[in-house]
C-alpha cells in the first residue's frame, strides 16, 4: 500500500480522533498540508496514526448494498458514472455504511447535482421559478425578470450577499453559492468544510469544482450534520424501498411528509423541503435497485 491510497480526509479524520478533546485548529490544518508535501513526512505520519485503508474500506462481497453503474443508471439514467468509483471508495470515510445511508446520500445528491453532473449553483431561472424558490427575497415576478437582466454574478450576489459569511459589496455570493454534490453555500460554511477537510475550499472556492473535491465536501457536510443517523429514521413498507406515509391515525396518505425520516435528512440538507418529491422519488428507487 503506498502512502497516496489513504486519502488526506481520512488522515485529519484520524488526527482528530488523537488530538481530541483538542481541536484541530486552521494552522495546524496548514502546517500538516505544508508537510505532508514530502512523501516520505506522509508515509510516516499514516505509519504513526496507525492508518490504513482497511480502515475506510468495505470489502465488495460484505456491502449491504449493490452499487454499480448499471444500478445507478436504473435510478436516473443520466446519472455521472464517475460519481459510483468516489461513492464507494470515499464512503464509508464519512460512515456512509448501510444502504439507508448510502441511498439518502445518493438521493440528495441526484437532486441537488442534477444526478452528480452539475459543479455550480446555476442562476439561470425563468422569473417565475426564480420568485418561488426565494420567496422571502423576490417580492414579486417583476423584481425577479429586473433583477435577471442583471446577470447571474448579480443574481447571487442579492440573495446570498452579505449572509452567513459573506462580506457585503463583494461577488462572495457568486464565489460561495452552491457547490459539490450536495451544493454546499456560504462563505461561512466553506471555511468550516476547509478546517475539517483540509482542502482550501474557503481560500479558494473553484476547488469545490473538482470532482473528488465536491465528492468529499459533501460527504463532510453529511458526516457532521448527523445524516447517517437521521437516514437510519427512514421508515419503508416490508418492500424495503416504498416510504412509510401512513398518518398518526394509521392511514395510508401518499404524502412523503409523513416520513419522519425522509423530512429531516431533506431539511438538513436544504435548510426547508425544496426538492422533497424528487428526492423521494429517488430515494425509493435507490432502495429498490441499489
């Protein structure tokens, strides 16, 4: 095994886990990265931790869950076969283990990258759409057509400047709108994946762009909101793949909000329900095909 097949998430992962009660603090980010350059530093370093891939690594035959891309394609056909290879291999990092966990994960994903293809939050919407999804910013259709002649780099920049993070009179809302798998924004929220990841996404937000950099903020953004225990809330029918809608009363609704389970990871992951029915609907189809 050569030091390049334990991923540098999985090492601040475990230099977490010796440090702590200690935080990992940025500079101790920076100095390590610094470091781990030299790969003999990196060799050693992995050696002392006591990493190896075993660790993050589920053998094929033992996974609770038949991920190809064959598979996948079963649940949207324009799914990036690209996305299957990181899925499995970065996974079970974040404790992505069970098929709940990997099926909810993927079902997001599908959803908010338009099936893993999509690297960036995209501003080009009709009026209409633009004022339903950000009601409480566009008051009206006509504020949403002016505010679209401007531009995308505008359109961001009046939704999400000067929030959570980002500085105001700035493109900071275009530089952090949505981005990787799950379409993690904010300037805020990029910081905050840089310090647990490693990877400078806060310095610089274009490297959420890459692939296996979108794979891993997502899976990061997942792992410390708690999602791998909320997906394990998710309720099915003996199937194992129709969701649970039955009300309090015992009677069947078809209203995907009655899964308790399903309605937490969505809220978690897009702060309301935007997207709830496709994400259901991709979720039981990852259920029954995965």
């Amino acid at each position: 095994m050569t030091s390049q097949a334990v991923t540098d998430t999985a090492i601040f992962a475990k230099l977490r886990e010796h440090l702590a009660p200690t935080k990992l603090s940025q500079l101790m980010v920076d100095i390590t990265n610094q470091a781990m350059t030299d790969n003999k530093f990196r060799g050693e370093l992995i050696e002392r931790l006591e990493l190896s891939v075993k660790e993050v690594e589920i053998d094929a035959g033992k996974r609770p869950y038949n991920l190809t891309i064959e598979t996948l394609k079963k649940v949207d056909s324009s799914v990036n076969p690209a996305a299957v290879e990181l899925l499995l291999r970065l996974g079970p990092q974040y404790g992505i283990v069970t098929k709940k966990q990997m099926c909810a994960f993927i079902a997001n994903c599908i959803h908010e990258s338009s099936a893993f293809n999509a690297k960036r939050e995209s501003f080009n919407y009709r009026p209409e759409r633009l004022r339903a999804v950000f009601p409480t910013r566009i008051k009206s259709v006509a504020d949403a057509r002016a505010l679209l002649a401007k531009g995308q780099v505008a359109v961001a920049n009046f939704l999400y400047g000067g929030r959570y993070g980002n500085r105001p009179n700035t493109n900071d809302g275009w530089d952090y709108r949505g981005g990787g798998w799950t379409q993690n924004t904010f300037r805020a929220n990029y910081f905050i994946l840089q310090n647990m990841t490693g990877i400078k996404f806060g310095d610089n937000p274009k490297l959420i762009e890459d692939m296996e950099n979108a794979a891993i903020a997502a899976m990061e953004f997942w792992r410390i909101n708690g999602c791998n225990e909320k997906a394990e809330k998710i309720n099915t029918y003996s199937n194992g793949y129709t969701l649970n809608t039955l009300n309090s009363k015992g009677v069947e609704t078809r209203d995907y909000k009655m899964n308790y389970g399903a309605r937490i990871i969505r809220q978690t992951v897009n702060g309301g329900l935007n997207g709830y029915t496709d994400f259901c609907q991709a979720l039981e189809k990852c259920l029954r095909y995965l």
